[in-house]
C-alpha cells in the first residue's frame, strides 16, 4: 500500500483522533503525555511493522502536534 492509499484510510479517523486529542488537553494532558501515549502505541502495534504501522504513527504524531 503506498502513502496515498494509506492516508485515504487513516483521513476518516483523524478528525476523531484529533477530537479525542483536544479533549485530553482539556482536561490537563499535556504533550509529552500525549507523545508518551503515542510511543505505547507505536510499541504495541509498530514495533516489527515494516512500514504500514510506522507511517500511521507517524501521520498520527503530525496530527497530535500543538500549534500555536
């Protein structure tokens, strides 16, 4: 699957991601609790992945990005 097949899957879930995102920072999550949440994520379902499973991460760690 190349990239732009992979961001036309993940594209659905990203508005939720980001949804989800804000509401722990409302409620006092900061980034590097997020980036912690990420790398658990990234261990449990990437770790061995030969590229699909990084690049979700990475596109998910874009996504939970402040921006100021």
């Amino acid at each position: 699957m190349d990239r732009s097949q992979m961001l036309k899957l993940v594209e659905p879930m990203l508005s939720d991601f980001k949804e989800e995102i804000a509401r722990l920072r409302s409620v006092g999550a900061t980034q590097a609790d997020i980036e912690d949440m990420l790398d658990k994520f990234e261990s449990a379902y990437a770790a061995d992945d030969d590229g699909e499973g990084k690049l979700v991460v990475t596109i998910l760690r874009q996504a939970a990005q402040q921006h100021s």
